[in-house]
C-alpha cells in the first residue's frame, strides 16, 4: 500500500530523559497538539500541553502549525518544553536570587531568542522591558551582560518591538560598553550593533546616541584584532551619517572623510593580516559610497553670477595657464592683460562660452563640481595643467582638446561610474580600495583620469567630431583599471598606462571576435544558425544545472538582512532534489551537510521581485526586489532567495526554470547563447574565408531531355 504524501516519517528524542527515541509516522493532516500528546503517552510524561516539538540542531527552532509543512523525511526532532513554559522558566530564574541558574537561563535565552515562537512568548510576558532593566541599572557584568545583549538584540531584530520604545538611560548603558576600551568582545560587539540599530530606527534616540558615542572610540575599534568588531564599528559609523539631520550633517561628513578614520581603515582593515569578509565588504561599500555622495550637493549646484567666489575661480584657472611673467617692476601681480585677450585665453581653455565661461557651469549635473575639479588640477599640479592648456593651444583648430568642455564631461562620466548621488543598495560590495590613500581622492582621480583623455585624444587624433568617439574610449579605459581594484592612485595610473588606444582597440576587436553575433544575413548562414541554436541552448541549459549542482551561499533575509548569517542551497547530481541548509561565510557544505529538502517534482513554479512572498513586507526592498526571487512548493510553501548580484540571480532564475522545463529568459541567458552560437558559427564557416556567400541558394539546373541513361560498375 503506497504511503501517504502527508506522512512524513522522522525520529523524536527526549534529550535528558534517558529514554530511547521513537521513530514517528507524523500526519501533517493531524493537529501538532494531538501528535504531541500521542508521544508523552508513549514515554509516560504528563502534562502535554507543557511540551512542544524542536529540532534537534543548533538552530533551536520550534515546530509550529505553520512552520510544520517544512519537515522532511529523516529529520530528528527533540520533545522540549514549549515556549510559554520556557519563557515563563527563564522569567523565573531571571527574577530569582540563585546566580547560577540565572545565569543558565541567560544563556538559554542567547541561544532561543532568534526563535519567533519563543520570542513572540517571551516578549507578551514583558521580557524585552527586564532585559533593558538589567543593563540600566547595571547589575550583570561579564558574561551575563553578554549573554543579555545577545537576547536583547535577537528579540529586537524580529520587529515587533519598537525600538522608540528604549529609554535613554538604557542607551546611555550601551554607549558606555562602547566606549569603554577594556568591554568583553562579546558584550563591545553587540553594544555597536544595538547602537547601529537605534540609529537607523529611532528618530529621537538617534541624537542620544550621536552624543554619546565619540568617533575617536569608533577609530580605536576600528583597530581591533577582532574583525566582527571592526565590521560593527564602521557600520555604526554609516548609520550615524544615513540617519543624520540636516544640522549634523555637516559635522559627520568631516569626520566621515576624515584622514584618522581613512587611515585606519586602509591598515587595519583593508590591509589587514586577514581577508575582509563579505559584511565588512559591504559596509566599505556603504561607507565609501556616502563619502561619494558628500560631492552631490556641488554636483547638483549651478554657478553663481553674484559670487565673487566662484567667478574668481574660473580668473585663477586663465592666471595659472596663461599669466606666468612677472612684471618688469618685480611685483607679484601680473600686467592686466585687455578684455579681448582674456576671451581669447578662456576659449584656449576650451570653454564653449568663452566670452562668460560661467554659463558652462549653469548645467547640473556635474554644476560647480566640475569647476571645483579643474581649479584643484589648477593648483596642485599646475605643471601638468599648463602644459595640457598650452599643448592643445596650439594644435591647430578642430584638434585641440578642449579642457573646458572635456573636463565638465568627465567629471559627469566619473559620477556616473562611481555612482555619486546613489543611495547605498543593502546588498552592495564594490568598494576601490585606492580612494582611502589620499586626502583628496576624487579630486586626484579627476587629474589622473583629465590627463588620461588629452593622452588618448592625442592617440586617437582626433578632431572635436570624435569628442564622443573618445569619451566612450577614455570610459572603458577608466572602467577596465578600476575593475582591477588597484592598491593605490598611483598603481590606478600605472593600469592605465597598459591601457593605451591601440591597447583598448585590440581588446575589443577580440572581445567584438568572442561575442558578437554573425552579422552576415545571407540565406545559408541564418538557415545553419536555426539549426544550431537548440544545441547551444541546451549548452547553456546544462551549465545553468551544473551551477545549481555545485550550489551558492546566500545571505539570510528576515525584515532585513541579517548580518553573518548565509544559508547554501544546492542541486542533486541527480536533478531531483534541492537540498538546503544554514553555512558558514565562505564555506561550500556537501548535500550530506544540508538537512532541508524540496523534491523538484513539488516545484510548481517560481516569482521573482515583489511578487515574491518575503519581498512584500520588506521594509528597505530598494535594490533587493531586483535580486529576489522563489521557489513554490507544495502545499503553498516558498523557498526565499536574495542572490548577491545580478549575475548569480540570472543563473538560479534560469535554473529553475530549466528544471521545470519552461524557457530560459534572462538576458546573461542570450548573452551566452549569442556568444557561443557566434563561436560556432565562425568556426563551422572558416572553411568559407574569402568566398563569397550568395544571398539565396543557386536555381536548380532544368531536367535533363530524358532519363535513359545508367551507371556501368563493371
């Protein structure tokens, strides 16, 4: 007789108890408080309505009616006490006199708070408000008081406790641990991280804690040996400018650019003894992206006509090209030259409105960003710059590059490519570790990458028709060395000299070989593309599957993403089976190791941005909804996704469409077809180098006079 779908068969243990486990057929159709009275009567244990079933992990999670679908065959699930009679234990003991059983409880509180259904219990019983009563007034210390933030912060994470609800003595108890340099790490670690989320959370504890927690603690844990420390210290760094008022911002965006915070960061993070982790990775993200962003106010500022400020810095940028000689007298200031030759130097300068080359910077963006960059150009590396204004000055009309013009242009294009203005996405990683070597960074990038387009304008000779033609060169020139992530400005200069016109030209022309498609139309060869295509799809189909097979580490998602937690999901050799299961960072667990399954024949189908059920109550869905997606499973259950870029999404997503033998759709999905089916047909038509392929097949000869004719083959 076949076995039922909705019988799972498990084994339930009863740790303590010295009683030998029952192996259980566990009827998903039969109510959990039914199967749990039915295994206290098996082991004589009364009082049923005080236990509830876990699994026997670490993970320490209940089973609830609606968690309980997601038991598979073979799991190992303990018979605990149920999380009311577990909160209300713990409440007691935390209550009580006895040390050590307060302790104990404290510690069993650490590790079930992340558990919603205990939490949820814990918290109706007002055991968020005692905990924060205890670090008020002081009276754990030590591993207690690790212990306590630990809890704390779990049950904080599940939101349904405000955290406007925190008084400020609680935070001000907090802010202490942190600025105590001798706290325990455990204790130092989670003080920064419930810091960091009052300051995302709360408007008006917000300024508490910008009061009292001092950047120069921040720096000093910045130092630590302790990498989860130094990754909570930057992040309380970005939360604090994020969250920022106007009146404040002014002062956070000095010491977020500042050259303590800069410096510690590049020795003791970046080129720390150890490798930075994927949460440290994107808290440098962030926290470089919002020292970007410190530019979008000059960016987005048109010049002034009634600024005398302004208006002298476009006088410095002639003065320095054009007015070197001194006067005959020995005075500093140079002769006053006529107006008419003050228009023929700001046109020198490349300035379309070179009789008021003010207009030029009535455009935002880039604003006064840009005339803010070539002033620095102007000044601190005044050699370089007058040779390129004088070099181009007297190139003939139509070949000079135009420094004006060329300059507001690229301080546009390297906007773009470091996304100046952007808000950080949750999910981010890309950070250049070459901006925190010098005070100046963005503004030394601008000098490198100015005298980069002269060189390449020279390279290419070209006249102002090519102007794009070199921008879009001088872009991929620029893009290529960053992708590198150079050490250094100057090791970002050395990348470029490898990059040279010709250099880019070769490169594309290979690239151009790899991936472009065919692009004869000629009869025969579209015909002999037709033909092919299947084969490469499938091509690309199998490699999808062989991915999914080697499987992917994901980062948890709750309300929001949870900070050093990942799970691995991956595919059995065999197609048949998604197997699934909680990971370390940077680890690649074999199936053995992954206890969840979802068998591919439940799969009904797959969602991907909002309509994906953990995106619709998502708090901060900006930049994650893109890389969201599900997997629906009988009976009506998901398996949620957030891929780390959108390169890893494109594969699942093709993926699991493949399994399910529905059409492949993402675009890196015809970028591989069209890149392979371009190889192929290259190498099948090399025969035909030089021969030329008629538009349609030749005409058919006429029948011959008759038919009388044989073959002798004697």
């Amino acid at each position: 007789m076949p076995v039922s779908q909705d019988i799972v068969k498990l084994a339930i243990e009863f740790p303590g108890s010295g009683k030998m486990a029952q192996l259980v057929d566990f009827d998903q159709k039969k109510p959990l408080v039914a199967i749990i009275r039915d295994v206290c009567d098996v082991w004589q244990v009364p009082s049923s309505e005080q236990y509830a079933l876990q699994y026997s992990d670490n993970t320490q999670t209940y089973i609830t009616e609606k968690n309980r679908n997601e038991i598979k065959n073979g799991t190992v699930l303990k018979l605990t006490t149920s999380p009311s009679k577990t909160a209300d234990d713990i409440l007691l003991c935390m209550k009580g006199e006895d040390s050590v059983e307060k302790s104990k409880a404290l510690q069993k509180l650490a590790k079930i708070s992340a558990d919603v259904t205990f939490a949820n219990e814990f918290i109706s019983r007002r055991g968020v408000p005692l905990l924060a009563g205890m670090v008020e007034n002081g009276s754990e210390t030590g591993e207690n008081l690790a212990f306590i933030l630990t809890a704390f912060l779990e049950l904080m994470d599940h939101g349904v406790v405000s955290w406007d609800n925190l008084t400020p003595p609680f935070v001000q108890r907090v802010a202490k641990s942190v600025n105590r340099h001798s706290a325990d790490a455990t204790i130092l670690q989670k003080s920064l991280a419930i810091l960091e989320s009052i300051a995302l959370n709360s408007y008006e504890l917000y300024k508490l804690v910008s009061s009292e927690v001092t950047f120069g603690n921040l720096i000093s844990h910045i130092q630590s040996s302790n990498q989860e420390i130094q990754c909570n210290a930057v992040a309380l760094i970005n939360a604090l400018f994020l969250r920022a008022p106007e009146e404040k911002r002014k002062t956070l965006s000095d010491n977020l650019n500042a050259k303590q915070i800069r410096n510690v960061i590049l020795n003791h993070v970046i080129r720390g003894p150890r490798q930075v982790g994927t949460e440290m990775a994107h808290q440098l993200y962030v926290h470089q992206t919002l020292s970007f962003n410190l530019l979008e106010e000059r960016r987005m500022t048109k010049f002034d006509q009634n600024d005398q400020v302004q208006k002298d810095q476009i006088v410095e940028l002639r003065k320095v090209a054009f007015d070197n000689d001194q006067d005959p007298t020995g005075g500093l200031q140079p002769p006053r030259k006529p107006a008419d030759k003050h228009t023929r130097d700001y046109k020198k300068l490349g300035f379309t409105n070179y009789t008021n080359p003010a207009l030029d910077f009535l455009e935002t963006p880039p604003g006064v960003l840009a005339l803010d960059l070539m002033v620095y150009f102007a000044k601190y590396h005044a050699e370089s710059y007058t040779k390129l204004v004088l070099e181009n000055s007297c190139r003939q009309d139509g070949h000079e590059c135009a420094f004006g013009k060329s300059s507001i242009e690229l301080t546009k294009m390297l906007c773009k490519i470091l996304k100046v203005g952007e808000i950080p996405t949750e999910t981010g990683q890309e950070y250049y570790p070459m901006f925190y070597t010098h005070d100046h960074a963005f503004e030394e990038f601008f000098c490198i990458c100015i005298q980069l387009l002269n060189k390449t304008w020279k390279e290419m000779r070209a006249t102002h028709e090519d102007f794009n033609k070199v921008m879009d060169v001088v872009r991929d020139q620029i893009q290529r060395a960053l992708a590198e992530k150079p050490n250094s400005l100057e090791g970002f200069k050395t990348k470029l000299q490898g990059l040279s016109y010709a250099q880019i030209t070769k490169m594309r022309i290979q690239e151009r070989s790899n991936k472009e498609e065919w692009d004869s139309q000629a009869r025969p060869v579209c015909e002999l593309r037709e033909q092919i295509k299947p084969d490469i799809i499938n091509l690309v189909k199998q490699q999808r599957l062989n991915y999914l097979v080697e499987g992917t580490l994901f980062n948890k998602f709750t309300n929001r993403r949870v900070k050093d937690k990942f799970w691995y999901c991956r595919l059995s050799p065999n197609h048949k089976v998604l197997h699934y299961g909680d990971a370390e960072e940077n680890s690649n667990p074999p199936i053995e190791m992954l206890p969840e399954k979802i068998p591919v024949s439940e799969i009904k189908g797959i969602v991907t941005g909002k309509d994906c059920p953990h995106m619709k109550d998502f708090r901060r869905a900006k930049g994650v909804t893109s890389l969201a997606f599900a997997v629906l499973y009988d009976p009506d259950q998901s398996l949620d996704f957030v891929a780390p870029n959108e390169n890893l999404y494109a594969i699942w997503t093709d993926g699991i469409n493949a399994l399910l033998d529905k059409e492949m759709v993402s675009e890196e999905m015809k970028n591989d077809v069209e890149t392979l089916l371009s190889m192929d047909m290259k190498l099948r038509l090399l025969d035909t180098e030089n021969v030329p392929i008629p538009d349609k097949p030749p005409d058919m000869p006429p029948d011959p006079p008759n038919f009388d004719f044989c073959y002798d083959f004697s």
